[in-house]
C-alpha cells in the first residue's frame, strides 16, 4: 500500500495517512501520524467517546509524551483498519484534542507492517506482515 505524505500548509507535510478505527458498535474515518518514535497507538479521548468505547478506571495509565510531560490515558482494544488489512490492537485514548490526528506507534502498528518512509517521493510504503496460505 502507498500513501502521500499529508500537506498541512506550505512546506509542511506529514506521513499521516487514512485508517478506519472500529469499536463493537461503531467506525470512523481518521488520520493518523506514522511515528517511528511513539511505543503505542495512541488516539484523543473524544474518539473513544464518539466510538461509545467504555474506558476503564483499572486500564488507566500515564505514559511520556512529547517535551517530557506525563500524559494520561486508557488502554483499550480497537480494531484498525489500514488500506485493506485488518486487525486487532490495543492501543491508549488520551487527552490530544488539540493534535488533530491519531498516533500509529511501534506496538500495533510498526509490528504489523513494513513502513517506509520516503520524504523526497513525498509517499510511505506500508507491507502487510501478516502472511497468508495459499
């Protein structure tokens, strides 16, 4: 699969690509930025609620984010889905309204793809780990 990387305004681009986020009752469309450095997937609060995702007290966690700050959040399974594949994942709801876009980070992301990134083609090319039988 082959996404361009997102203009966000004159010589700001992003690999932040399309993904569809599903709970057991509802989906969404939603961008996310492919980022190498973050150990999780992580998406805003207000995506939980919108997916009517229950978060729970006993899967509250705090994590690092970025310039060092504590941040807090919930631990939740979702399934994603990228291009044509489609998986489960557990991944952090937090407070990010303000970032406009998901994080997709090493675990449930980087460890079912192959990412290449290329800022001079402006594209990332995703592999599909998963292997299928013939």
């Amino acid at each position: 699969m082959t996404f361009k990387y997102f203009e966000f305004g004159p010589n700001i681009l992003r690999p932040v690509i399309p993904i569809i986020l599903k709970s057991s009752t509802k989906f969404m469309i939603y961008t996310a930025l492919v980022d190498s450095g973050s150990d999780n997937c992580i998406f805003s609060l207000d995506t939980a609620d919108l997916l009517q995702i229950r978060l729970r007290p006993e899967d509250k966690t705090e994590f690092i984010g970025v310039g060092k700050d504590k941040v807090k959040g919930y631990w939740a399974n979702i399934t994603l889905k990228v291009g044509n594949i489609t998986y489960e994942a557990r991944v952090i709801f937090a407070e990010m309204s303000d970032f406009g876009h998901g994080i997709l980070g090493q675990k449930g992301f980087f460890d079912h793809f192959d990412v290449k990134l290329s800022y001079n083609r402006q594209i990332i090319e995703l592999d599909s780990l998963k292997r299928t039988s013939n």
